[in-house]
C-alpha cells in the first residue's frame, strides 16, 4: 500500500501555469486595466481547465486595482491643486498689470507737469500707448478696465 501511495505522487504530470495568469500579473505592474482583465479571464479559464496559476491570477487582479485607486487618486488631487492655484495667477498678473499701468499713469501725469512746449504730442503717444497695452491685455480674456 505504501508503495501505491508513493507512485501516486511521484507519477503526476507537472501542473501547467496558464498563460493569462502570467500576462496578467505582469500587466498589473504597468498597465493596470490590462492586469485586471487578463487576470479575471485566467481565473475563469483556470476553473474550466484546472491548470496552475491561480495565485498569479488573483495577484494581477489586486494589484492592478491597487495600482488603479492610487493612479486615480493622484489624477484627482493633481487636478485639485491645479485648479486651486489657478486663481491666484490669474490674481498675480492682474495685479501686476495694474500696479504697471497705474505707475505708467504717475510717471505720465508727472511729466505732464513738467513744463513740456509740445504737450499735445506727448498726450497723443500716452493714448496711443495706453490703448494698445489694454487692447493686447484684454484680449487675454483677464483684465476689463473702463476707459472713463
């Protein structure tokens, strides 16, 4: 009886690992979704063929879920600090071109005091000048300024 039981073990065949199961738990590493599919489709062919690789199977599919969240949680909070700091550079330019506009304004005005002979010139290039910066400014879609 003994040697029944001991050529019963030593006579099996070497149990044959699926090859989905193993494309599957490679995939899980670099393509996530590919991990997932390949992995539930070897397990169904495992059950149905009763071939190895089980383990494998499982370990593809847990990992590229895994490997799915975390992806999707950073994506999401990527896009929340993008979005959230998004205001404050619009902000930034917006308050630099005032600040550059209203120091223009002042070096404007003060020159204008001066006792300048050809004021009507020096008025027409302010105009020209100021109206050109807006124009470009507001065609950006960032700055309204009311010409009044």
């Amino acid at each position: 009886m003994a040697e029944q039981d001991i050529a019963k073990t030593t006579n099996t065949k070497p149990e044959v690992t699926n090859g989905l199961a193993i494309a599957g738990f490679i995939c899980s590493f670099f393509v996530s979704v590919l991990g997932i599919i390949l992995g539930a489709v070897a397990l169904g062919q495992i059950k149905k063929t009763g071939e190895g690789g089980k383990g494998l199977a499982t370990a593809g599919i847990v990992i590229g879920a895994v490997s799915m969240v975390i992806s999707i949680i950073a994506i999401v909070f990527f896009v929340i600090i993008s979005v959230s700091t998004t205001g404050t550079v619009i902000d930034y330019y917006d308050n630099m071109m005032t600040d550059m506009m209203t120091e223009f304004r002042d070096n404007y005005n003060d020159a204008r005091n001066d006792s300048y002979d050809d004021n009507d010139r020096y008025n027409d290039e302010y105009n020209d000048f100021y109206d050109r910066v807006l124009e470009q400014y507001n065609d950006s879609g960032s700055y309204n300024y009311d010409y009044n």
